[in-house]
C-alpha cells in the first residue's frame, strides 16, 4: 500500500537518507509492541496489540524494521518473516497507526 508523505509522517518516525534511499524508519512500540525488561536487561515479557508471546519473540521483533520509502510512498517491513506475529500483520498495524497519526492514501 501506498501512502502520501505528509510532515506529520515524518515527525513520527525518523528518517534516513543516503544517497538515492530516503526513508522514515517507524518503532514498533508505537504501533502495537510492548517489552518488559528485567533489571539485567533481558526481555521479561513481549506483548504484540495485547496478545502475550514469548520473551524469545520479543526479541526476534526488536530486529524487524519497519520502513516507509519517502518518495513513493511504500511501507516495507523486513525481518517479520522470521516471527509469530508476521509481515502482513505489522505492514496492517503500521498503516492503521499512519492513518490515526494523519496519513491518508496516495
């Protein structure tokens, strides 16, 4: 899906260019995850929009990235495909949260 870049958007997430890439990066604790840690930093608890799942999923998530591609307006999510929740899930989480933040459809 394909959504038009607004300031909001890219006040929300942080962005990165370098040479012909330019994209705003999104943290997943915005839209739907939620980690506890212990004192030693170690994940006690990984909730994904409420459902509880393994302290091991929880880290398995903090290496997906979800990006939006400034100029065409693309979200990509890349690293889901190793985790319960999933790439078509966290694309449609992230897209819902754009849509409350402002964003509409290009």
């Amino acid at each position: 899906m394909k959504i038009k870049v607004t300031d909001n958007i890219l006040k929300k997430g942080n962005r990165w260019t370098k040479g012909k890439f330019d994209r705003v990066y999104f943290d997943l604790k915005d839209f739907g995850l939620k980690l506890e840690y212990y004192k030693t930093g170690n994940i006690s608890g990984c909730f994904w929009k409420g459902d509880q799942y393994s302290n091991a999923e929880g880290r398995r998530l903090q290496g997906v990235k979800a990006y939006m591609d400034v100029p065409t307006g693309e979200i990509h999510v890349n690293n889901a495909d190793r985790t319960d929740v999933g790439t078509e899930e966290i694309e449609k989480s992230l897209i819902e949260w754009l849509k409350q933040n402002g964003a509409v459809k290009a």
